[in-house]
C-alpha cells in the first residue's frame, strides 16, 4: 500500500464528521466528489473517501438510522482506474445479517443526476417505485446499498463500467464494516436501467470479482441488447434514450464522442443544440423533451451515422448482456411480454443461454402491462424472492420458464 493510499485511509475517520448537518451539493459542486491524488494504486472496492450523507436522508428514508457516501476505486470499460460513489443507508432494525444493491434507473448522461444526490429527492426524477423499494428493503432489516454505478463520468449504458462499479461498490461497503455481519448476505436488484448494471455485475463477477458469493440476484425489465432500443426510438416516448444513451457510451471514449458530434446537424429543427440538451438533463426530462421526435434525423446521415464502427465496437463490447461470463448466483427474471422498449424475445434468448450452462434461474414473462407497468407489476414478485435469498430460504435449482398474469397495473407502459 502506498503512503498516499495510506493518508486516505487514515482521513476516513475526519470525513465521516465532514457533512453532518450540511445540505448536499449537486456532485459537480461538491469538491468531496473527486478521487484523492494517488487513488489509481488503490485495488478495485478500496475506499478512498468516506462521511455521513449530508442533509436529511434519513429522514426521507425514515426506516434508516445512519447514511453514508463512499467513494470508492473501480475500474472503467477499458480496465482503466476510475472511481464512484455508493450511497449506504442501514436500518433502524437489523442484525447485519443482509445486504441488498439496489441500482436505480437514472439513466442520465450528466453526472449531476446520480443517485447519490438524487435520493434527497423521493420521486427520484421519473422513477418512483424505487423510494418505496429502498424503505421496503430497510424494513426487512437490510442494510442498502444505492451505488452511482454510470462513475463520475455518467457513462449510461456501458454495461462493462457499470458491472464494476455496482461489483466494487460491495466489496467497498464490506471493507467499512458499519454493522455488517461477517457473514451477512448480499443480493442485487435492478429494473431496466437499474437491471443493466446489476445483470452486468452478474455475469463479471467470476471474473472481475471471484471472492463475491451473492446470495441472489433480481432483474426486471432486463435489456440484453441496447442497440434494440436505440434502433426503435424514434417517434417513440422513449425516444430520449437514443441522446441519452448515445452521449453516454461515448462519454469514456473521446474519440467516438468527437465522432458522433460531427454527425450532427449544424442547423434546422432537429440540429446539434437540440441533442446536446441530453447532457444536462435528468432521464424524466429526456423523455418529455424528445417523446415522438424522429431521433435519427439529429444526424447528417441519419441512422446509418450510427452505423460506424468507432461506434458500433463500443456498443459491441457493452450493449450485449451474456458474453462475459456465467452468473454464479441464482437469479429472477421477470419481464413484460409485450414490452414496447426491449422486446421480450432478447431476454428469452438470454435466459436460454444462462440455462443451458446451468444458471439458477426463475424467469417469469409478465402477459399483463408494458414496460413501465412491469416495475410495479414485479415489485412485490422480487421483494419475495429477495427475502427468500437474504433470509437463506430460497430452494429453487434449475431452470424455470414460466408465463404469470400479474394486473397490479395494466398500463401498456
């Protein structure tokens, strides 16, 4: 360990009393927000900066009794140090016996929209069954992790950095104890957006982290392939995630992104000052400014400037869930059949793969709602399966493929 590592380290005690009583600063304010000098020595989950949430977290999620930021090293897309902030809130009932990474659908290529700072805001702009989620799981007596697994960097959706940092964000809450058992469980949980960083972790952690031995892991809403939603954008309602998305798996490649700017149009009703809106703003946002916007003619050449390979080798080594690895977890999937954003059929796909290495896997295809209507319709379906992991319950082996009719909501969103 270097002498500088060693000064972090040693600094920890300092920052945790550093933010008590303080309102949070948006992330590219906030000087807490950078990597110590000499962080790139440190291993992949070491901390290297820790306080006390500022402001009323524990408040606005009123089953926790402590709240902590942890800034943390992981490693980027091209296996390069990087770091990242996790969000740790432990409950006012628990034995330590439980951890679950819950990883929030921010979707947002401006790093200002990351969880960390976005929990001080209970709608969490766009996705609000993730405050009820978190105040379940605390509850349960789980302790939560909420990491900002894009990094500092807002890279959505690099599925590669994004499994890092969610794998790197465990083994920092680990290391800081802070009422953990010794054998406490952990889990992971995401919906669409949040299922990209946590399947990614799944199918990385033999590799990337092979001391890891997760519990479970729920993924809902789960897009195996981001090139699918790209190519369906335009005139859709989700059509801000083709800027979105675009801005942010270029956001670690300098080249790839200069690149993508000379495609734009320089001029008319759909020109380069329209698209870059999408670098700072929240996915809510996104979605209301471009909904039914023919998204492909922000380009010279439409959709075939999207078709170069200083992009599409990007998208080849971080859109594609399945190439990776094999998840060592049992894991439930649930998905809408008639999911309008990624059809059904990738994630089918998929689950097939996983089976016929013999993944643990209960997959549930949802007949009932569309995309958005599945993160209620599921939610209740993952707490149960969540419990059943973290509790040392669940007995399922195997592969289960099944359809449900699941009508909480029936909105074909």
């Amino acid at each position: 360990m270097t002498l500088a590592i060693t000064a972090i380290l040693l600094s920890l005690a300092a920052s945790l009393c550093a933010a008590a009583g303080s309102a949070p600063l948006l992330p590219s304010q906030d000087p807490w927000y950078t990597a110590p000098s000499g962080f790139q020595a440190a291993l992949p989950g070491a901390l290297l900066r820790v306080r006390t949430a500022p402001g009323n977290i524990t408040t606005i999620f009123n089953a926790s009794s402590e709240a902590y930021n942890i800034l943390y090293r992981t490693t980027d897309s091209k296996y390069q140090p990087t770091w990242a902030v996790t969000t740790l809130l432990i409950p006012k009932q628990g034995n330590g016996s439980a951890l679950l990474s819950y990883q929030i659908p921010y979707n947002s290529a401006d790093p200002d929209f990351a969880p960390s700072y976005l929990l001080y805001n209970p709608a969490f702009g766009g996705t609000p069954p993730a405050s009820t989620d978190i105040q379940t799981a605390l509850l349960s007596g789980w302790h939560v992790s909420i990491p900002d697994f894009e990094t500092h960097t807002a890279s959505f959706p690099v599925g590669t950095t994004e499994g890092h940092a969610v794998l790197d964000s465990i083994r920092a809450v680990i290391s800081t104890g802070f009422g953990l058992a010794a054998d406490a469980r952990y889990a992971l949980w995401g919906f669409s957006g949040g299922s990209l960083a946590s399947e990614w972790a799944a199918e990385l952690q033999a590799l990337y982290a092979p001391e890891l031995r997760f519990a479970g892991a729920a993924i809902g809403g789960t897009v195996p392939n981001v090139m699918s939603i790209l190519q369906g954008s335009p005139g859709q309602w989700w059509a801000g995630l083709l800027p979105v998305g675009l801005l942010g798996i270029t956001a670690e490649y300098p080249e790839a992104r200069a690149y993508l700017l000379s495609q734009l149009k320089p001029s008319g009703p759909y020109n380069s000052t329209g698209f870059l809106q999408a670098l700072h703003i929240s996915i809510s946002d996104a979605f209301t400014i471009y909904q039914g916007q023919p998204v492909f003619e922000y380009f010279i050449n439409g959709y075939d400037s999207l078709q170069a390979p200083i992009l599409q080798d990007i998208l080849n080594q971080n859109g594609y869930m399945g190439y990776h690895g094999i998840p060592q977890m049992p894991m439930y999937v649930y998905k809408s059949t008639r999911d309008e954003i990624a059809p059904i059929e990738g994630v089918d796909e998929l689950v097939s793969r996983y089976c016929s290495v013999g993944v643990d896997i209960l997959y549930e295809r949802n007949t009932i709602g569309g995309h958005l209507a599945e993160y209620t319709n599921g939610d209740s379906r993952a707490i149960d399966f969540l419990r059943q992991v973290l509790g040392g319950m669940y007995n399922h082996t195997g592969c289960t493929i099944r359809d449900v009719a699941v009508n909480i909501t029936d909105s074909p969103l």
